[in-house]
C-alpha cells in the first residue's frame, strides 16, 4: 500500500515520521503480508479494511473518529468491530461508517449534524470502557453474550462494540454505504436509497434544505428505480441506476457546478444530468466540491465542478458547471454496477452456510445459531431469497420482488436449532412500521419456513407471527396484500392451510380443555389466526379468486364447536354490544363455515325467529285471555292446501292469508282430494309442479337464453307483479325446507340477494355472446376504436318482434365510444341488464325471498353458495351415492340385481349419470350437503325383465325389474333414462 499527503495528524499511517507533508507515494510497512481491499479518507483520519474484515484506523482522533484510543500515527485495529466481518466503509469528514456482510452499518465519530443516523445530536461518540449505550434489550443481550464467547475462545481481551447499529436500518439489507463531510448515506439490496445528517444544501435529497436529520430517510423521489451506486461530496450527492443506460442522479450543493447540471443552483431534489444521457456510466466518485464519471464502453472520464487545483484533469484550472472529459485513455475495470447478481445471491447463501455450521469465517467455533440470527438484522433474511436476474430491483407496492420458489427451496435448508431465535429475537422485533417497504418481505418468505408447518411451534412461531402482521399500519398490510394476490395459487393455499390447521389446533385443544387462567390467551390466539385468515380471504375475494372460496372451509368445525351456541352468541353480541369481553365468535368469520355449517346456520336462524314471535305471541294471548275467552292455537307448520289444476293461484291465497313468521315454520303440503301424507316427497312434487308452472313461457315473466341456457327477468312482461314475490317466497322456502328447485337464473341474481353488484363476467354467464364483445372491445389496443365498433351509449332489444332502441345515460345516443369511456359504457350496459331494466320486478322477487330468509344469517353466504343451497351442485360423489342408497323389498346390497346395477351405473360416462339424477330426482344436481342427503332407495318390482325401471321423483325411489343379465340391465336403463322428458307421476 502507497501513501502520501498530509502527515501532520498520523493520518498516512506510517508511524512517528517527522514530515508534516509527505510529498511522493510511500510504502507502508505496517499492512506487511496483509491484503487491504479498501481505503477511506477523512479530512484528518484514514480508515484501512483488510480482506479479512477487520477495520484499522490513524490519524486525529479528537472527535472520537478512530474508533479506538489507541495510537494515532500507526494503523489500528478497531477492536469494537472484532466480531464483525466488514465489506465496506467510508469516511466523512470527521466521521466513519462500516458495512459488515450482514448488511448492518456501524457508525462512530462527530455526530453533531446528525451524521451517524444514531437518532440524537451527540456532538461525538467514541469508544467507552464499558457498554454504556441505550441499547434495547436484545442488542443488550447480544452484546453480552459475545463478551462471554470471547472469553471461551481464551481471549482475555474484552472488548465492547461500541459502534452502534443504526436502528431503523436494521430492518433493510444495506449492500453500500458512503459519507460526505457531514451527511451519510446507505444503498439497499433494493436499489433503494437512504440518506442523513446535515442538510443545508439539501444533499440528502430529501425535497427540503436546512434541518439536519439524525434518523435515516428513504429518499421518496427515487422508489421504484433500481440504483447500483452511491457518492457524496463534500455536500452533495449522486446515485448511480443500476438500468443499462447508466442514468445519474444528482442533488445537494451545486455552487461551482459540481451536479453537472450547467448551472450553479443547488438541488434539493435528485435530478438527472441530462448532459449524461447516452453515456452508459458504470462508475462515480465525489470530491470534496468535484465529480468524475466514468463511461466503459467509450473508455471516456467526465468531470466537472470545482477546478482551481486542476482537479478536474481538464488541462485548465477552471470550473465545469456540465460534464467535460478527462485526458485518457481510461481502461474498465470491476465496477460495483457490474456485480454479478448470482455472485451476491451465494454470498448471503454463504452466510447461511457458515450459520449452519456454527461457525464464522474469524474462527469462532462456539458462535450458536441463536447468536447468529439474533445479531442480524431483521430484514437480512430478505436478501438470502434468490430473486430473479434483476427481479428484486423493481420492489414496489404491486410487485415484490421476490421467487417464493426459490425462497421455498432456500428455507427447507433451515435448522430447527433456529427456532428459538425466530421466538426470542426476530419476531418479537417486528416493527409495526417497517422503514421501507422492501422490508416487508421478511412477511412472503418466513411462513415458507418448515419450522412454520411444525404444530409444536404454533403457540410460539406462527401465532405471534400473524399477530405481528396485523399489528402493521394499513399501508404496509394493502402493500403485502398487494403480493399476496400475484401468488400462484398452490402458495397461496399453503398459506391458508397454515392457518386453517392453526385455527383446528387452538379448538382440539379447546375441546381436550384448558385452564381457567389460560382461556384469555387461547381466545387471544385464536382471534389472532381468524383475522389472519380474514385477511386473506379479503385479498381473495378482491384478486378475483386465486382460490376458490370453499378452499377457506374448516370442515372440522361441525365436530369441534357448537355451531349453533356460536350463531346465538353472535346475534346475542350484535344485539346487545358487551365490548371485548373474552368471546370469540367463528360466525364473525363465516368464510371458513362450509354447506353443513351454514345449513345447521339457517336452521338454527329459523329456530330463533319462530320463538321469537312465538314469545310475543303467548304474551300476547296472556294479555287477551284477561278479556277474551277463547285463545286461538299456534300451528307448528306452515300448511299449503292446493290444488294441482289451480296450484299457482291456491299457493298465491294462502301465502297472502299467511304471516311472516309462518314462513320460518317447516313447509307441509296437501293436494286436494289426496291422501299422501307429506313425508318429504309430496313437498318436493309441489317444489317442482309450482315451478314448473311459473317459469312456463306462457306468462312471459322470464327471457330464456339459448347459449347458456339460463334465465333472467323480462321486464316486458303483462303479468301480476305479485308472481315475482311469489317466485321469491318459493326459492326461500326451498331454502329453509332443503328442498332443490328447477331455477336456471345465473350466479347474479344471488349476487343481488346479497347485495353485491353484478359484473361483466356475470353478464358473460348469461350472454356469452354479449360478454365475449364487450370484452373484445375493452381489450382493443389500436386507435380506431371508434371507426372499428362503431358504438354509442345506447342498447338495443328485440320485443315482441319490435326493436326499441334505448339509451343507457341521459343524450347516449349523441355519445359515441371511444378508449378513454369504453369502461363506462361496459359498466352502463351490465348496470343496464342487471338492475335498471328489471329493478320493479327484483324489487318484489327480493321482498318475496327476504320474507323468508331475511335476518343476519344471510350475510354468511357466498353468492355461489346461496345458488347452491336453491338449485343444488355439481360436486358429484358417485361411491358415496352408492354407499347411502337403501334397499326395499327382497333386495339388499350384495343381491344379483343390485350388483349388477351398481356395475352398470359406474360404468356409464358422466352424462348420463347426471340424467340418472335428473330421471330419478327431478334434477341432475345435488342438495347443498352432498350424495348422502338424496336418500336413494331402491326396490323390485313385479313384471318380468321386458319392463322399464321406474322412478317415482318425489320420493327418490327406483322400481327396479330384477334383470340378470349386464346386458338387459344396461339396456333398459338407458332407454328408461333417455325418455324422461316431461313429468308424470307413476
């Protein structure tokens, strides 16, 4: 190593010489045999790193600027950093910062500008005897325990780091640091940029000038671009982008042109040095008041700013207010624009490696893993996820930046040993308020630690986890939301099968029991990990699914809680708020109750509903027996006395003639002149005779649509509007009595019930055709839009064989469409078909259904399940259907017959099993609950084997021959199952 300069304070390192001014390189003997990697100049200290990550200092010290109080003429070792491993430094005027490989900055010297980040004013912090420092208690801890690791490895030296890690950096991986006179500044792995310390000039560019800054700031101005270097001068400031045009960003102090923006003004804010564009720069490097910039590919050196020592290497002793080259030629070298990504991805592996092995690269073999990730900082994990080529440098609130694959693969490699430090250490030092957002991705990457799926780490890992996630402000949360929804499906899950368990785990615990003094703490935790998985599900519902919804569902539940206790406790809360009084609720989370859960829901709704009014009711009848004698009964059912040739109209008058709260009551029919009793399949033939009769094109009450063979309200109709409410009462009914319907309407119309605006891909289920050309048109890019769709805001229908032409705004026909209201139009036409057009006859349709199923059990529903609960699913469970069906008569399951048919009907393909269904059951979908509720039931008949099976719908009942052969039975039922159109009863 060569030296020269100035003398006078020891800083050339080369001892007790007697020159103040050393005029010519001299070698320094001291770092004999030793390899430096870096040099940091001060104005009156130097700082030396050598390969192996130790730190040495000379020079004037009456600032505490050396770190040490030993000699100032000779290089020496800064002992506070022994247990560091340092990569980088620099030097300001009469401070120093130092990088160790975990991506932590130290920081020691005059802090009177705020320029070591410590979050005070001291005018200088040097090295105390003892540890004095207002450390928290786990750097405390830290800190003690090296001091003790020390003395195991016989080093009676105790030294005490005095140099302080800069707190709120503590959560970001900081790869560069750089210092100017009295302002400091920290690149992250992110390409984001920090800055701190004095601000006269506005050299942090931070958007104002004049107050110092002690705390490190994110320079706002400069998120979202990915920066491969940073400088400072004496008071300005440059960055470097990492992009392949090499852009430089100036800012701070500018009086004799050092920004290079031809002007001598000063720059609170970074701008670009336009003078620059076109020069790939790969390289900056700051004086005091000059730059230089250097560009490779050209082999040419620019500088400008202050030359009147010649410092600019222009030939002249004049000022450069723009960038003006320097005589070369210039060769490139490595450039810290250059790094490698897949070099700095296996050196934080390494790091990881070394903790694995329990050592680090100074020998100390007893440095547990516990220390390990106690002493880094927190979001230092995020730089050990491998991120693609560059993919990590466009962190922003809609892209993270990070390969969960890859951050899978990295965190199976984890030891289990690390489990106590993620309990004492890292999670319990989340910050609620993280410095910057690449600090949130610590949030995607630690749940894809195995420690995570491991149950017995539930109370002390994944709970308090999720409980420091949703202790973030809500700007962090929407940005992790954010990522969440770029999630891949399948990690997605995961996730949420995290939690589902976690949820399952804290009741199996419940139900085995638990102390008095500990249900505060279990209702604690299991209110943490609901909320948890609320979230997701809200970051679901909006990413338009990357699950489905029935992915939430916690089918335990049912076995672990009494759901119908849980229902009464939830109304009783909402009815009368009681504050946080301990209870947990699972209906105040109903996503994750699934068919079952909400079904006993609705029972237990209509339960409570009709001993409501039936309590009104007696007390009603208490206060009229004081006057009347008689006391009218109570029927416990809902009684419909109908006749088949006048079933829509008797239906009509009874309903009238019927309370609300009838409506609640189990449904029980009687057809006039017949003597069935109503066991469940004489209410099915109504469900089905009624509408049948209602949906019958004739009245001219629904529009049918061919392509997707659904229906929806036609607002030309001349019927009674009060056949829409009747409609509404029956699909209620249906509800409440488990009863499936014929109702082909699409997913929208229960999207209404719930009140949930209906979209475009609704309006694609209904009129695919439709939908298919109003995504075409919000898909076009080219420029003729107009002239290619020729379109304004109007709709056109065809009734009655007449086209009407109607406008979708006030004056539609004078607006044409264009790019910038295409997407008004689209949601003017849905709007259109969904609500405006049909809003009278909704209007009755929703009063006829909430009659019904009105009350807070409805807000528990998804769209998709409500439809469900109507018309039934198409989650078939053919073994199951066998496994419930019952058998009359002389067959059982393992006769002949039965063996036979159950061989035939697995063997057909899944067309004809669903018109099996729909000949047997009157439809080819199954109830809400699944096969096991449509109670198949078999038996024989008479005849011989020339006779067709015969299904009596309302019953689920089959009349089958007793065929013995495959052949005849495979026949037969084929043509029985092809010829069931229309509906007669056998």
């Amino acid at each position: 190593m060569l030296c020269w300069g100035n003398a006078s304070y020891g800083q050339l390192g080369l001892g007790g010489i007697d020159e103040e001014i050393v005029l010519e390189p001299r070698k320094c003997e001291y770092f004999h045999g030793k390899q430096v990697c870096d040099v940091g100049c001060g104005r009156r200290h130097t700082a030396f790193l050598l390969e192996d990550g130790t730190v040495y200092t000379c020079g004037c010290n009456d600032l505490g600027q050396l770190g040490h109080e030993k000699s100032r003429k000779k290089p020496e070792q800064v002992v506070a950093l022994d247990a560091q491993i340092i990569v980088a430094m620099s030097c300001g005027e009469s401070h120093t910062l130092a990088l160790n490989d975990k991506g932590q900055i130290f920081s020691w010297g005059l802090g009177s500008d705020g320029q070591l980040g410590l979050n005070n004013f001291e005018e200088c912090v040097r090295v105390p005897r003892f540890i004095c420092q207002s450390y928290s208690d786990d750097e405390t801890r830290l800190q003690t325990t090296l001091t003790f690791i020390r003395k195991q490895t016989n080093n009676d030296r105790l030294s005490v780091s005095v140099n302080r890690n800069i707190k709120s950096l503590s959560d970001v991986q900081i790869t560069q640091v750089a210092c100017g006179y009295w302002h400091s500044h920290a690149l992250s792995r992110g390409g984001q940029v920090f800055s701190w310390g004095q601000n006269r000039y506005g050299q942090l560019g931070l958007g104002k000038k004049g107050q110092s800054i002690s705390t490190p700031q994110i320079i706002k101005s400069l998120q979202g671009i990915p920066f491969a270097q940073i400088s400072a001068g004496g008071a300005h400031s440059f960055a470097l982008t990492l992009s392949g045009e090499g852009g430089v960003f100036t800012f701070g102090a500018g009086g004799y042109g050092q920004l290079g923006h031809n002007s001598t003004n000063h720059e609170i804010n970074p701008r670009k040095v336009f003078e620059l564009m076109g020069s790939v720069v790969t390289q900056i490097a700051c004086g005091r008041q000059h730059t230089l910039a250097f560009t490779p590919s050209s082999g040419k050196m620019d500088s400008f700013g202050l030359g009147g020592n010649g410092q600019l290497g222009t030939r002249s002793s004049c000022n450069r207010k723009s960038p003006a080259p320097v005589k070369g030629p210039w060769v490139a070298s490595n450039t810290p624009g250059g790094t490698d990504e897949a070099q700095q991805i296996n050196l934080h592996q390494g790091i990881f490696q070394d903790c694995r092995t329990e050592r680090n690269n100074k020998g100390h073999r007893n440095l547990s893993i516990h220390l390990f990730l106690a002493s880094i900082p927190l979001y230092c994990r995020n730089g050990t996820v491998v991120c693609q080529q560059g993919y990590h440098y466009s962190t922003s609130s809609k892209c993270s930046g990070v390969d969960m694959n890859m951050a899978r693969l990295f965190t199976a490699s984890c030891l289990p040993q690390i489990a106590a430090s993620l309990e004492k250490n890292l999670i319990p030092r989340l910050s609620s308020s993280p410095p910057d957002i690449e600090a949130l991705r610590l949030y995607l990457t630690l749940p894809e630690c195995p420690l995570f799926k491991d149950r017995n780490n539930y109370v002390t890992i994944v709970i308090p986890f999720a409980k420091s996630l949703l202790s973030l402000k809500e700007a962090a949360l929407r940005v992790l939301g954010n990522w969440w929804s770029t999630f891949e499906p399948p990690v997605f899950q995961l996730l949420v099968e995290l939690y589902k368990d976690v949820v399952v785990y804290l009741l199996q615990m419940h139900k085995v029991g638990i102390p008095s003094v500990e249900q505060r703490i279990f209702t604690c935790f299991l209110d943490t990990s609901l909320r948890f998985l609320e979230i997701l599900h809200t970051v679901n519902e909006r990413a338009g699914h990357i699950i489905q919804y029935d992915k939430f569902y916690i089918h335990e539940l049912d076995d672990l809680i009494d759901i119908r206790n849980d229902y009464v406790t939830w109304i009783q809360r909402q009815m009368y708020p009681m504050g946080h009084d301990g209870v947990v609720t699972l209906c105040r989370y109903p996503f994750v109750f699934d068919a079952q859960a909400k079904t006993t829901l609705l029972q237990t709704d209509a339960v409570i509903q009709m001993q409501v009014i039936q309590i009104d009711q007696a007390q009603m009848q208490n206060f009229s027996s004081m006057f009347l004698p008689a006391v009218e009964s109570v029927n416990p059912c809902l009684i419909l006395i109908v006749r088949r040739e006048n079933i829509v109209g008797d239906t009509m008058e009874v309903l009238r003639k019927s309370k609300n709260v009838d409506y609640k009551k189990p449904l029980k029919v009687i057809f006039v002149g017949e003597e069935a009793v109503d066991a469940g399949g004489v209410r099915k033939e109504f469900f089905l005779l009624i509408m049948k009769e209602l949906l019958d094109p004739k009245y001219g009450m629904f529009r049918y649509y061919e392509e997707s063979m659904l229906i929806w309200f036609s607002n030309k109709t001349f019927e009674d509007i009060d056949l829409f409410n009747l409609i509404g009462v029956i699909c209620g009914l249906a509800i409440y009595n488990l009863t499936i319907v014929e109702l082909n309407f699409p997913v929208a119309l229960y999207k209404k019930l719930l009140k949930k605006k209906p979209t475009l891909d609704d309006l694609k289920e209904l009129m695919p055709d439709v939908g298919r050309s109003l995504q075409q048109l919000l898909d076009y890019t080219e420029d003729d839009l107009e002239e290619t769709f020729c379109l304004n805001f109007t709709i056109t229908e065809e009734n009655y064989g007449a086209t009407e032409v109607l406008e979708l705004v006030p004056n539609g026909e004078d607006i044409n469409v264009n790019k910038s209201n295409r997407q008004d139009f689209v949601n003017a036409y849905v709007d259109y078909v969904f609500n405006t057009s049909v809003a009278p006859l909704f209007e009755c349709f929703y009063a006829g259904f909430h009659k019904v199923c009105g009350g807070k059990v409805l807000e528990l529903f998804q769209p998709n399940e409500l439809q469900a609960m109507v018309i039934g699913n198409t989650n078939y469970d053919w073994t199951e259907l066998e496994k419930s069906t019952e058998y009359k008569g002389e067959y059982w399951a393992d006769h002949p017959t039965i063996r036979l048919f159950w061989e035939v009907f697995h063997s057909l393909p899944l067309e004809k099993k669903k018109q099996f269904l729909l000949f047997l059951t009157g439809s080819d979908r199954i109830p809400i609950l699944g096969m096991k509720c449509l109670k198949l039931v078999i038996q024989p008949t008479g005849g011989g084997e020339h006779y067709l099976p015969v299904a009596h719908t309302c019953f689920n009942l089959l009349d089958l021959p007793k065929y013995t052969t495959l052949e005849t039975l495979r026949e037969k039922l084929l043509q029985a199952i092809d010829h069931n159109q229309g509906f007669n009863l056998a």
